[in-house]
C-alpha cells in the first residue's frame, strides 16, 4: 500500500476525530492534535500570521482558484456544483479565506448553512473538499503548521454544511 500524503492523513485525523467527538468538539480535538491550540472561538485562531501564511491577499486567491478547479474535477464533489456561478464561488471562498484568516477582507456570501441548504450533504462531501483544499495549498507551498491552523479554523463549519 502506498504511503499517505501528509494532507490526507491530516484529513482523515479530521475526520476520525470529528465523528468520534462531533461538531465544536471535534474542532477542539483537531486543535489539539494540530499544536495544541485552545479553541476559544474561530476567530480566537485567526491571526495575520496566518493570512500571511497562505501568501496574503495574492496567495489566498491563487489557493482560492486551486480549490475552485479542484472542487469541480473531484468525481467526489464536482457534480455538486453543477447549479453554481463557479465565478462567485471562487470570489466568495477568497474572501471568506481571506476573512477567516485574519486577513483585511469582509465576507459578502452566505452563511454557510444557507449557502449548503437542501444539498443534503454528507461527511464524505465535506471531507473530500477539505483534501481538495488541502491539495490546494499544497500546490501553492502553504507551509503543513499554516493549514492545520486554517483547517481547525473552518472546522466548525462543518454542522453547518453537512445535513445528511
């Protein structure tokens, strides 16, 4: 068996430790795992050291285009963005990237339960657009202590996502 990439095993740690705890607590675990980091709220994580981690404004939108194409050709995931203005999306991850990140951008999308209503997403939805994102910044030389910071930061999206 081949080895496994340094970015699925951070997302399958994500996801064995976040159905083992569920929601909020699961983020904390990650947390934890990942440095030991106390979770006090998203935004309690978030520093421009991160933003500056994923390369600033210039690093978040190329990482931001990188997830986008690799959302839509994931046989996982790609057909659940068949309905979707791929432009805005793009826009939208980049800014809510960028947000969560600490960096100077302001949100203008929806929330992410809105945003995800009645796609009856699934775990493995979620977790195969996290290794996707993860591929990401991999591409774009996103140092490993950067993502698992961002990862623990988005990690609570994920009840907001995930409805099936």
């Amino acid at each position: 068996m081949a080895p496994t990439s340094p970015s699925r095993r951070v997302s399958k740690m994500f996801e064995r430790s976040h159905v083992a705890a569920g929601g909020f607590s699961g983020a904390l675990i990650v947390c934890i795992v990942f440095g030991g980091l106390v979770l006090l709220s998203p935004r309690a994580l978030a520093d421009s050291s991160i933003y500056d981690g994923l390369g600033g404004a210039d690093g978040v939108s190329k990482i931001a285009a990188t997830a986008t194409q690799n959302f839509l050709k994931d046989p996982r995931i790609g057909h659940t963005f068949s309905e979707t203005n791929m432009a805005r999306f793009e826009e939208h991850l980049g800014e809510q990237l960028c947000k969560l990140s600490g960096g100077p951008c302001d949100y203008t999308g929806l929330s992410m339960y809105d945003a995800h209503r009645g796609l009856h997403l699934k775990r493995r939805d979620f977790s195969a657009l996290v290794e996707d994102l993860q591929d990401a910044m991999d591409t774009h030389g996103v140092p490993f202590a950067v993502q698992n910071r961002l990862l623990a930061i988005l990690a609570p999206m994920h009840r907001e996502i995930v409805t099936d």
